[in-house]
C-alpha cells in the first residue's frame, strides 16, 4: 500500500530514549515533545537488545503517548539485529521508522519493503527516516531519498560521519555535510533533523547549535535529554514577532495581487514571491500537533 509521500508538520525536536529503559521511556512520553525515539541502536549493548525490544514492544501498547510522534530507531540492515528489530515491531504501533546507517539503495529498499509489510499488517502508513552517517550517504543522499515515498526526513548522524570520514567534529569540520543535507532535504520536501548536542548541561551551547542549525534550513534537531527538548523547540518556533510580520506580509501580498500589482517594498524589503514563500514556510513551522497535515 505504497502511498504519495506523506507531509507531516515539521518536527521542531525528536527526543532520543533507550529503548531498554522503561522508566526513561515513561519519562520521555510525559514530556509531549514534537517527536519521540525509542532507540535499539547505540544506546543499547548487544546483550541488552532481546529485552530492549521487548521493553519497547510492551511501551509501544501500554504507553499514552499522546500526539507525540513515535519512531524506533532500529539497527543498520546487514547487522545480526535488524531482522529481529523489525520482526518485533510487525504489530507495533509506531508512527515512523528510524534507520541507523541508510547508506545504500539496497539498505532503504529493504527497511521499505519491511514497511510495506507492516502497513499491510495495521491499514495505516508509516514514515521512514534515514540516519545519514557517513560520506559514502551523503554523496548519495538525493538518490537514497527518492527510493522511498515512506521517507519524510533525514538526520544528519555527526559523530559517526566525522569518524567515517576524518573531517573534524565540530561545526567547521561539519560545516558543507550539515548544509549539503537540509539543502538535498528540502529539494525532496522533506524534513531535515541536526545532529545531537552530546554536552547534556551546556544549554548556551545548545542553544547556539541550534540556531546555527535552523538558519541553514534544518527543520528541527535531535535531543539525547528531557533537558534539551524546551530549548530546541524555542529555538525552531517563530517569535510572536516574526509570526505577525508573516502574516502582515502575506496580506499585504494578497493586497497588492488583488490590485493587480506585483513585488511592492515593506518596511524597506522588496516583497516578492521569493519573500511570500519564505513567510509561508515560517508559518508552517508554528508549533502544532506532530502528526498534521502542513498548511
């Protein structure tokens, strides 16, 4: 039941909890953030992954998760555990699937095909995001997400990109990568998630790296602590400010079409149709429920 390529509204912040941990599990969905992952990858030691899957089985049926967007990150295809990962996941009820290290057209064919079985299984889509982590993805990132209409976004996977491919690990070292994939992202009309912030108590930080993040187009970022969270979702929420100015500036627009007239100045700025679609793109990314339709 392969569908057109699903738009969702843009996730500010996709919190990241082990999936072997039931009380974090808990804790992440009392939040109510944009987005949630429940990860049986990194955060989970290879013996700790039967019960990290049962754990997240059992979370998948009994939690209230609200409107909150649910993912599971599941384990790279070609791995001894990715079988299992979605094998225990055909009757879950998951928004949305995580897959760790997408690198090939054959790694997103087979997470697709999966997909497909599951949607079958529950009548209902599911969303596939690909964790984009090293330079051999992204130099075929277009390609990779044109082979699925599931996929609604990419994560951009910074440790492990840097560790594959020798450039440093930080924002200069990860300045073209970081850019090349929110620009591949929002020429396929998809959502593009930033890196983790791995420094837990340095909200300045944080908060910087965000911004940093949203201004090259990045629609939202990951978060690897409840603390994170409020801070990345200021940071990709238009101000009150910057939200009247969108509107003032669409009807203005609306105006001078209905005049007959064409790009007019504001303010000193030129509006036209680049700065129109520009206020409407800002507009769609006001905070709303995670699973809507955007505007």
């Amino acid at each position: 039941m392969t569908a057109a390529r699903t738009k969702r509204m843009p996730l500010r912040c996709q919190l990241v909890t082990p999936g072997a941990s039931v009380k974090m599990i808990e804790k992440a969905a009392a939040l109510r953030c944009d987005g949630l992952v429940l990860d049986l990858e990194d955060s989970v030691t290879p013996a700790m992954k039967p019960a990290a899957r049962d754990v997240v089985r059992q979370a998948l049926q009994g939690t209230d998760f609200g409107e909150t967007e649910v993912a599971v990150r599941v384990n790279a295809v070609g791995t001894a555990w990715f079988g299992e990962d979605v094998a225990a996941l055909q009757d879950a009820d998951i928004d949305a699937l995580v897959l760790s290290k997408a690198e090939t057209a054959r790694d997103v064919h087979v997470a697709d095909y999966f997909l497909e079985r599951m949607e079958c299984r529950r009548g209902q889509g599911i969303a596939l995001y690909l964790l984009i982590e090293s330079g051999a993805a992204l130099e075929r990132i277009s390609d990779l997400i044109d082979i699925s209409p599931r996929c609604a976004g990419v994560i951009f996977g910074a440790a492990d990109f840097a560790a594959s491919t020798g450039v440093a690990f930080n924002a200069r070292g990860l300045a073209y990568a970081r850019s090349r994939l929110s620009a591949a992202a929002a020429a396929a009309g998809i959502q593009a998630l930033d890196q983790v912030h791995p420094k837990i108590d340095d909200d300045a930080g944080l908060e910087v790296e965000a911004r940093h993040a949203r201004e090259i187009g990045y629609t939202g970022k990951w978060a690897i602590h409840p603390r994170q969270v409020e801070i990345i979702a200021k940071v990709f929420s238009p101000t009150p400010e910057e939200i009247e100015e969108a509107h003032r500036i669409l009807r203005l627009n609306d105006a001078m079409l209905g005049a007959g007239r064409g790009a007019v100045a504001e303010d000193g700025m030129l509006v036209d149709e680049a700065v129109v679609k520009i206020m409407r793109r800002r507009l769609a990314a006001v905070a709303g429920p995670a699973k809507g339709e955007l505007p």
